[in-house]
C-alpha cells in the first residue's frame, strides 16, 4: 500500500497529512511556529524552523503509521506569497521570510502604481500591484539586508516560495524548482507563457538566475529521506499552492465550478477554463491549477473577515459564548430585523478594496434583539462570498455550476441555506477535511500515473452534501440590496473622513 505525506504548510503551522490512493485520510500532525511582528505592518516567519517543522510532522506521521507493506511518497501544498531569499552556496536565509501579511512593500508597490505601471503588470501577471504577493519583499529584501544585492548581482542567492524552499531543503539542493500557482503569486510570473517575464523582474530589479524552474502542479519535483526519516530517497510529486490545492482537492475541474474556504477570512476561487481572462476590477487571475497537459485558470477574491466576525462577537463583544451557539439566536428570529453588519474590521477586501474603510453595524432599532445581529453576522458571510462569485461569473461569461465549500463555519446549516439563497446555486459541502492537502494528493497520484485523468480522480468524490436554494428572487434581491447600500454607507463615511 502507498501513502501520500501532503505537506501542508499554512501561515500559522505546517501540518502532514497522510492519505490512500483512495482519496481516504489516514493520519494527520500538526506543527505550530512563531510569527514574527518586528515593526508595525510587518510580518515574519523563521523558514528554518519552518524546513524543521516539517521534518518533524513527516517523522510523526511515518511513525503512526509504518509497517511492512507501507510505501511512501510526499506532496505539498503552501503558503503562497510568503518569501524566502537565501544563499545557494551557505543553504542560509539572509534574513527571515517576508510573509504574505507584511507591508513593508508598500511604498514599492505604490511606486509602480504611480508611474504608471497597474496595467502592465496587471496584463503579464493577472495580478493586482501590492505587498500581499511576493516580488516587492524580495525586492525589499534586496535593497535593504545588508550585502544582499550585491550578493543578487553576483549570483549567489535564490529566492522562492515556500515551496520551492521546502524542496530545495529536502532534495540537499538538487532540485530548484516551483510549481505553477505558486509561480502565478509572485508579480513575477507571466501567466500566458507560463514562465518568468523579464519585463517584470527587470521592475522589481530581480536578477532572473534567483528565480526557479516552473513545473505543471503534477510533475516529479525530487527525491528525498526527508533527513533520514526514510531509509531510501521517496518521490516528491504534487505541488501547488494552498487555495489551488483546494480547488483540486474539492474537484473543481470544470469551468463554472468554484470552491471558498471558510477561515479567518475566506479564499474564493472559481474555475474559468483553459483562457487567462483579464479579472474584472478588484481581483485576480491566477493559474487554478496545471495538470494532465491542461492549465486551468482561475479568478480569486479574498475576504479579510468572515469567521473573523463570528471570533470577534464570541472574544470581544461575548454575545456568545461560542462561535458554534450563533445559529441557535440566529434562528430564534424571524428575519434579520433590517439590521446589517459589515464586517470591515480590515478594511473590505475583493471586490471593494477599501483599505481605510471601518466596520458598521447598522439598521437597528428598539426592536432589535440579539438574534437579529447574530442573524446579521452570519448573513455578511454570504453577502460578501455572493459579491466575489456574481463578479467573477457575470465577467467570465459563465454560470455558476456549483459551489463547493470546506472549512468550520460549513458546519452552520442556517449560514450555508442562506449562501445557497443569495447565489441561487447548489453549495456543496464535501466530507474532505484537508482540501488543500487532498489537492496536493491528487497531484502526486496524477503525476505517478495512479489516475490517468481528472475524470477518473473526480469519480472517487462519493460523498455530496447539497444544499440547495429555495429563497423567492424578490426576497433575495431585498435583502441583497440592504447589503450593498450599508456597504456604500461604510465607503461615504470613509470619504468623508
């Protein structure tokens, strides 16, 4: 029997996640390590203790779950915009990775903006100009760590994600490689060519020899022991990034398919073809994934808060006593009473970007209970997933087929009935825990010829759970309209500050 180690190496902790060649979940460990804030809008992780976590997590999963006709393979899904840049000679970082949360980039990402520059990047990238992805703290890092652009010029330094780091670790520096979503993060990557665009590190001042070779999500990556944890070298094969990986792993292999996480803040993605459309404003287009010879694209919105909103009326408003009481209140209400809630605690994110804009609650009256904002909070959710998937399907020209969801707020019927109701479209909440390292999973078996193609590894999906609409398109329309006008009510305030 073979195993598949996904490596899933999130912002927070790296996790290994073993899986069958029958899509079934076998064991999983979990590593936590520190994150580092040493200024204000900076954010860092330490990528050697993040290389050593990993090792780690690997060598508890093997342990629980070794035996003689045990075989293993790993794969891994990441982080994506988190940057690392060390010495290929040294094997040392020359300073911790600038993680996708950090702004130190900013002024350089303004910089561009004001010359002039938003549409061509926009145009070779599928990007939008700023610090979330990689290149302006590689280009930071460059300007600013002591030696390091002379030691660029020189050829001495590598840069990647944390992908391309890991494998880089693991193979003893062998292989210098990234998969293509990963690759698509960056500002760096031209998303028609599938390879890096010149155009684009000569303006973050990138020497190309930093950068590593871009491969298809399910290509043979390496070899490795993982630091002797296995006595003979096993196959890396399956890389992507760790929102790609949930599209894969929830099997969205279909134009009109589309996944969102529902975390802390919430990844929305939907599958538009073999075609890098242009994003409509205020999102993205990445690489979705690249496998069995095709390239998928896909546009991609992220929310700032969304169980983020649950978390903050559990923690510091205590209205609840936890996050999964919120729909007991929420029922206990015939309706949301009027009231809104917009959930710009960071800002609104996709399709708003309003960085400087503040949350409200609004709409209330003496009549309003606690159930109308319990109501309201969960109703923000699928306003705002609503607001991502209507762009992103009305622009790409194609209806939404389904909508597949995973993370914890999918376990709140009232929150997942009321998502159904405001897209007018199936959700389907799958039984996968770990999309993104199912996602790596289906890499690596793609890759080592376990399944020949994607219908195949969508035919292993056996378990649906659908909730389908039921909400009047009178109804749904009134409410969806309250919505965007307390939205425009934040961005007046905003303005008139």
């Amino acid at each position: 029997m073979n195993y598949i180690i996904s490596i899933d190496q999130s912002t927070s902790a790296t996790k290994a996640v073993v899986f069958n060649e029958q899509c079934q979940l076998v064991c999983r460990k979990n590593v936590p390590h520190k994150q580092y804030y040493p200024k204000p809008g900076w954010v860092e992780h330490d990528a050697e203790e993040i290389y050593r976590n990993m090792v780690e997590a690997v060598r508890e999963v093997v342990e629980a779950t070794k035996g003689d006709d045990i075989t293993y393979t790993l794969a891994i899904t990441n982080q994506r915009e988190t940057a690392v840049v060390w010495n290929r000679f040294t094997g040392k970082p020359v300073c911790h990775a600038v993680v996708w949360q950090c702004q130190r980039g900013a002024e350089i990402c303004e910089d561009l903006k004001s010359r002039g520059y938003t549409d061509f990047i926009r145009e070779r990238s599928g990007l939008l100009i700023d610090p979330y992805f990689a290149a302006s703290g590689v280009k930071w890092i460059l300007d600013n760590v002591d030696g390091a652009r002379r030691a660029a010029d020189k050829g001495e330094l590598m840069m990647g994600t944390i992908d391309t780091w890991l494998i880089w670790k693991l193979t003893g520096g062998r292989r210098f490689v990234t998969d293509y979503t990963n690759a698509s993060r960056t500002l760096l990557f031209n998303i028609h060519t599938l390879d890096w665009d010149k155009d684009l590190l000569d303006l973050f001042t990138i020497p190309r020899n930093m950068m590593a070779e871009p491969l298809p999500c399910d290509s043979v990556f390496g070899e490795t022991t993982v630091e002797d944890v296995f006595p003979e070298p096993v196959t890396i094969a399956g890389v992507l990034g760790d929102s790609h990986g949930a599209l894969a792993g929830q099997m969205c292999f279909e134009a009109g398919m589309g996944k969102a996480t529902y975390g802390t803040g919430s990844s929305v993605m939907v599958n538009i073809g073999t075609n890098a459309m242009a994003a409509p404003e205020g999102l993205v287009t990445s690489v979705g994934f690249a496998a069995c010879g095709k390239v998928f694209y896909a546009f991609e919105g992220n929310i700032h808060c969304t169980g983020a909103t649950i978390q903050w009326m559990t923690d510091k408003l205590q209205l609840i006593k936890s996050p999964a009481e919120i729909e007991k209140f929420a029922l206990g209400v015939r309706d949301n009473g009027g009231v809104y809630l917009v959930p710009a605690f960071a800002g609104l994110g996709a399709p708003w970007w309003n960085p400087q804009a503040k949350a409200m609650l609004c709409g209330m009256t003496l009549a309003t209970e606690k159930g109308h904002v319990c109501r309201a909070a969960l109703e923000a959710i699928a306003y705002q997933v609503k607001d991502l998937v209507d762009l992103m399907t009305q622009h790409a020209g194609i209806a939404l087929k389904e909508l597949r969801v995973d993370g914890g707020p999918t376990k709140n019927q009232f929150l997942m009935q009321f998502q159904a109701d405001m897209l007018n479209a199936c959700i389907n909440r799958s039984d996968v825990e770990e999309a993104s390292a199912m996602g790596a999973m289906v890499m690596n078996g793609l890759a080592r010829g376990v399944w020949d193609s994607l219908e195949d590894v969508a035919a292993l999906r056996t378990t649906d759970n659908r909730v389908f609409p039921h909400m009047a398109e009178g109804e749904r329309g009134r409410l969806y309209e309250g919505w965007t006008e307390a939205v425009k009510t934040v961005l007046g305030a905003v303005k008139q500050d």
